[in-house]
C-alpha cells in the first residue's frame, strides 16, 4: 500500500480532505464491488465454453442444411 492509499484508508487522515476524501473512498468501494460483481457473473472461461458449443452447434446445422439442399438439387434433377 502506497502513502497515497494509506493516507486515503486512514479515517483519520481523510479528515484533512473532508467530503473529498470521503467521497474517493465510497467511489473505490462501489468500484470494488461492480468489479467483484462483474468478475463472479460470467467467468470468461465459460463465456468461451458457451461460443464453442454454439459454433459447433451452428456448424452441424449448417451441414444439415447442405445435405438437406444436395438431396432436393439431386431430385429437381431426376424429376426433369
């Protein structure tokens, strides 16, 4: 902790900067907790696992897809 922090932590040094000091202190700690907050919603390791899953998913529907238009090309074709 640097003397900027201590001077900051310390109520009785916060004092020397009145409804200043206070009001950096209630800032740091919302920013605290929005980070805190954010960090345990939606860790990144599962916000990766989610798109492959998606991309997989999307892919085997994609190939679905394709078969599924071969197959209707390969009966235009014999019905002419």
């Amino acid at each position: 902790m640097n003397q900027e922090e201590k001077t900051i932590a310390s109520p009785d040094q916060s004092r020397e900067f009145g409804a200043m000091g206070e009001l950096l202190r209630e800032l740091q700690k919302e920013e605290l907790e929005q980070n805190e907050n954010s960090a345990a919603e939606i860790p990144e390791a599962q916000i990766t696992k989610n798109t492959t899953e998606l991309m997989t998913e999307i892919n085997s529907t994609l190939k679905e897809i394709a078969e599924i238009q071969k197959s209707i090309l390969e009966e235009i074709k014999r019905s002419k």
